[in-house]
C-alpha cells in the first residue's frame, strides 16, 4: 500500500458518499445535463449485494433516468465520469440496466477508521431523528404479579428501541401504562385480603379457584395486617376493596420496577389507567370525537352465525373505525355504561398523541386482534381539521419457550406458575438475556434454551459478540505488557483483509438509521454478529500464519497499526452492545 492516513470526515463514509452522489447530480444540473427539480428521495448510496462488485452501490441514474427523459445506462455513464473526478473512487462501473458500483481508494477506509477513533463512543451517532420525540410503551403488564418470561422480550425490545431512537436523534419517553382498572386488579385486592387474614393468624386453607395463588403476595398481607390490624378480616368486601387495591397495585408496581431493573431497564413516565378516567380524560376523549363526527349512539351488528338466545340489539356509542380501515366500528362503551377496554385505551392514546410527534407501542403477540381499531384510533385523533395522522407503530412480540436438557422448563413456586423474569436474570446473567432476546426478528417464534444461552461456542450469538471484545482487549493488555501500544501512525501498512474489517465496521452508522427507521433494533444485535464473524476470521487466520497475528514479533509499526485496528473495531462492537443495554465485556 502507498496510502497516508487522512484526517478523518465529518461524516461516517455512506452518508460522505451520499453527499458525492449528490454533488454529481448537481454538477450534472448546472451542466445542462439533467432538468432542475428532480426528486431525489428515492436515490440510495449503499453497499452493494455482492461484495465482489465493488464497496458502494447507487440507483441514481434507474430512480432518476425516467423523469430526466433519457436512457438509464446513458444517464450512468454521465454520472460515472462526475464520479471519477472524487479522488476516493478508485473505479466506477455499470451494471446491469443502470447501477453504478464504486470501488473505493484504500484512504477512504483509512478515514473512515480515524473517524471511529475520533468519534469513539459517539460513531454512529446520527442527526436523523432531528430532535422529534418519540413515545415508545413497552411491557404495560398487569400489576397483579412479578415480571414473568412472557413479558421479558416485548421490555428488551421496546428497551433496546427506545436507546436506539435517541441515539439516532430522537428524543424518547420511555412508558409504561399501568392497566389498573379492570376486574384483575379487583382478584388481586381478594387474593391479598386472603393473605392478610393468613397474616394475623387464620388458617386460609388453599388459595381458592380465581384468585392469584403466589407466595409474592404474602408479605403484602403481611404489611396490611402490621397496618390496619384486624380491622379488616371481618369486614364486608365494599369496605375493604378499594384500600387493599390501591396498596396492592403500588406493591405489584414496586416488585415489577425492581424486576425490570435487573435488566437495567427504567421506565421515564408509568401512566395509570385508573387516574386516567378519574382525571375525566376518557370522557374528553369522546366530547372530542363526538365533536368531530367520529362517535355516534347506533348498534353493534349481530354476531355472524346463530345468535345467542339472550342476544338484544343495545343503542352504543361507537367509534367511525370504519373509516381508517377497520372492519366495523367499535363500541367505546358497555351497555353499563362502563368504558371498553378500547375506549379506555383511544383516550390514553390520545394524551399520549399531546406531547409526542410519534408513538410506538410493543404489544404481545396476543393482542393482535385490537391493533386494527387502535390503529385506526390514532389516526383519527391525530388527523382531525386537516393534519396528517402522527406516525404510530405496533410491534407484536411473540411469547418466549424456556427449554433445558432439551425439556420445556418450569422453576418458579413464588410466582405460582410461571418462570419470573429476575430467576432467570439470576440464572444467567441480564446481558444474556438481553442479547439473546435480540437475536431473531419479535414476531417470530423463540426458543430460550438454557443450555445454549450459556455455551461458548460460535452458535450462541452473545458469546460470539462479548468473546471478539474481549479477544481484543486481552490482546491489548498483552501488547502493553509488551511496552506496545496501538497507533495511528503506521495505518499505511494494513492490508486487503485488514481493510475489510474496517469496510464492516463502516456499515454501523447505516444499520443505526435503517434500524431506527424500521424500529428494528434486532438489526443492531445482527450487524454485531456479522462483525464479530469478521474479527474471528482474521483471528483465526493469524493462528495458522504469524505473520497475520496482531502482535507480530520484530515488527513494531505493523503492530501499532493493528492493535489501532483492533481498538476501534472493539468501539464499534462497544457501541453496538451500549445501544441493546449490553455490557461489552472485557474479559471471558
């Protein structure tokens, strides 16, 4: 190689590039060679399918050619002679009906491997968001018990989103809902009731059918009895209800925060169901939509097929669902005058719509049936008098399969019957929970396999990823015993494979946007394999050929410059954990 390290750009390399594409259109512009005012969202700098075509790829002259009146490979080849001129682009080529492939001078990855170590934790950081605030919810599980497995994937996603969205620009409220208004929450002031007469002394027998029967209610009995003494024990449901609700909803809420702070997760604002109707919220939620013609008093279809005996057409106030793309539209109320569950949930999402310029909710797969109404709900509260509906997404995460020894797996009698989520955390660690939640796409099926998630080897992913960190940093400790430290100096003498760890490492930047774009911080937890693969391989190259080891005897520049190398790969791979709320450890 003859390259020099360059200062590093102001931007990651794509965007930088981004940027050329765009300066040889204009040039193009001013030339006379393309009309003015061509739209140009639709034009891509990415790499491209094939490693082997080259290091960048744009559509340019495809998305643009039609519009211009000209010819796709005629418009290539104008944009390809704008293109040589970039001192960066070693060749450009044309494929196919249009594509231009660019192959990149080896100085463009020697920059952009000083902008990672210039940028340190902030590489990858991006502008995209433009400050908007995004709400995401996430868990808003039922304060009737501790956090169990089934809520554990829908916290890591929506946790690991919500990092995600801020560090690609956005600003993010982190919530939870607190669903303490329904009949649930009744059971659990009975089922605590019964605790706390066991508390001062009364022999319950067992846990009645219908009530929550774990142990993590007894010392909330406990803590009613040293309260309120007897009091209670005989007194009449109605006198008791609503106390024991209220104390045994905020002992729920205090068990399920410090549940979820064994993953590292804080919620910013927890949003009561319960204050939010006796606030008035939820009937203003409807004077709203009454006012704006989207609820009406009509009546519920019949139910297709035979109809119940007992089956009475009821005058309802229903919500004009219809018109954002529902099947029928839905009662916001019950014929007891009661708010539905959806009434309750379209004012909720209405005072979330206040002070956020998107919404993003991670539901469990079992909700699927209600995210075409409150879809439908968001876009009208968020439209009305001509304004174009905020943007909101619903995630669906499926349920989690604990197996072990190849069996599907049972642990927990505190919980009564389910696995809770601080066992496992316990069991093996919140880092190998986080990751491996991250490692397959939310809606689909996963299995936690006890066995796997703790196995070193290639085939479990958090391992593969917190191994290559710390293969690098006992490689820096080793160098340092050795008075050898990583620099920049000598980047000049890294070669082809070298340079193609960088090229890996230079695709962060785009995974961040696309991954917030999509709300898919998964891609973050795939780019990270990918890049870890990258890193064994060359390590693995070195096992066989010393001279391709990262410490190589008798040659101290050679070495300076892989060890940078090393480092900044490392950064990369830290700030990729960072983002899912992974530790990146440094040794194994």
């Amino acid at each position: 190689m003859t390259e020099t390290a360059t200062a590093p750009a102001a931007l990651p390399l794509f965007a930088d590039f981004a940027g050329v594409i765009d300066r040889a259109l204009d040039a193009l512009v001013a030339a006379g060679r393309l009309p003015q005012g061509l739209a140009r969202s639709g034009v891509t700098c990415e790499p491209p399918r094939e490693a082997s075509h080259g290091d960048i790829s744009t559509n340019a002259a495809m998305v643009l050619a039609k519009p211009a009146g000209t010819n796709p490979r005629a418009l290539a080849a104008l944009l390809v002679d704008e293109l040589t001129r970039e001192p960066r682009v070693a060749s450009a080529e044309i494929a196919g009906p249009g594509f231009i492939n660019l192959r990149l001078a080896d100085s463009a990855w020697l920059a952009e491997l000083a902008l990672i170590a210039a940028k340190a934790g902030d590489y990858g950081r991006s502008v995209m968001g433009g400050g908007s605030m995004v709400n995401v919810e996430y868990v808003s599980a039922n304060p009737t018990g501790p956090m169990h497995m089934g809520h554990c994937r829908g916290a890591v996603v929506g946790d690991a989103l919500a990092s995600l969205l801020e560090f690609a620009g956005h600003r993010v409220t982190r919530e939870y809902y607190v669903n303490d208004a329904g009949a649930q929450v009744d059971v659990l002031a009975r089922s605590v009731h019964l605790r706390y007469r066991e508390a001062l002394g009364e022999d319950v027998g067992a846990v009645p059918e219908g009530l929550y029967p774990g142990d993590y209610l007894v010392p909330v009995g406990q803590a009613l009895a040293a309260e309120f003494g007897d009091a209670y024990a005989k007194a009449p449901e109605a006198e008791w209800l609503v106390p024991f609700r209220t104390r045994a909803v905020a002992a729920m809420m205090d068990m399920i925060r410090d549940d979820l702070a064994t993953l590292g997760i804080h919620h910013d604002l927890f949003s009561s169901e319960a204050a939010l109707q006796a606030s008035g919220k939820v009937d203003a939620a409807e004077a709203w939509l009454r006012a704006h013609d989207l609820v009406y008093d009509g009546e519920l279809e019949a139910p297709k097929g035979k109809l119940p005996d007992d089956w009475e057409p009821v005058a309802l106030p229903l919500f004009r669902s219809t018109r954002f793309g529902d099947d029928q539209d839905r009662p916001i109320k019950k014929s007891n005058g009661s708010w539905t569950y959806f009434g309750a949930d379209l004012a909720y999402h209405f005072q979330k719509a206040q002070t956020a310029d998107a919404l993003v909710d991670i539901w469990g797969a079992d909700h699927a049936g209600t995210v075409k109404r409150i879809r439908a709900a968001v876009a009208a509260l968020t439209s009305a008098d001509g304004a174009s509906p905020k943007p909101f997404e619903i995630k669906l995460v499926q349920m989690v399969q604990l197996m072990k020894g190849g069996q599907p797996f049972k642990m927990s009698k505190r919980a009564g019957n389910f696995v809770t989520l601080a066992d496992v955390v316990d069991m093996v660690g919140k880092d190998v929970v986080r990751f491996t939640m991250l490692t397959r796409k939310p809606d689909a099926q996963m299995d936690f396999d006890f066995d796997k998630v703790v196995e070193a080897s290639k085939d479990n992913p958090v391992f593969y990823v917190q191994y290559a960190h710390a293969r690098i940093h006992s490689t820096l400790r080793k160098a340092a015993a050795e008075a050898i430290a990583p620099a920049p100096e000598h980047v000049a003498l890294l070669g082809v494979e070298e340079l193609g760890l960088v090229k890996l490492a230079a695709q962060f930047p785009r995974v961040v946007e696309s991954a917030a774009a999509a709300r898919e911080p998964h891609r973050v937890a795939f780019f990270l394999y990918d890049l870890a693969a990258g890193f064994h391989a060359y390590w693995n190259v070195g096992n066989d050929r010393p001279d391709k080891r990262f410490i190589v005897a008798q040659d101290a520049a050679l070495t300076s410059a892989r060890l940078f190398l090393a480092s900044q790969i490392g950064q990369v791979v830290k700030n990729g954990l960072a983002l899912l709320g992974v530790e990146a450890a440094e040794e194994l």
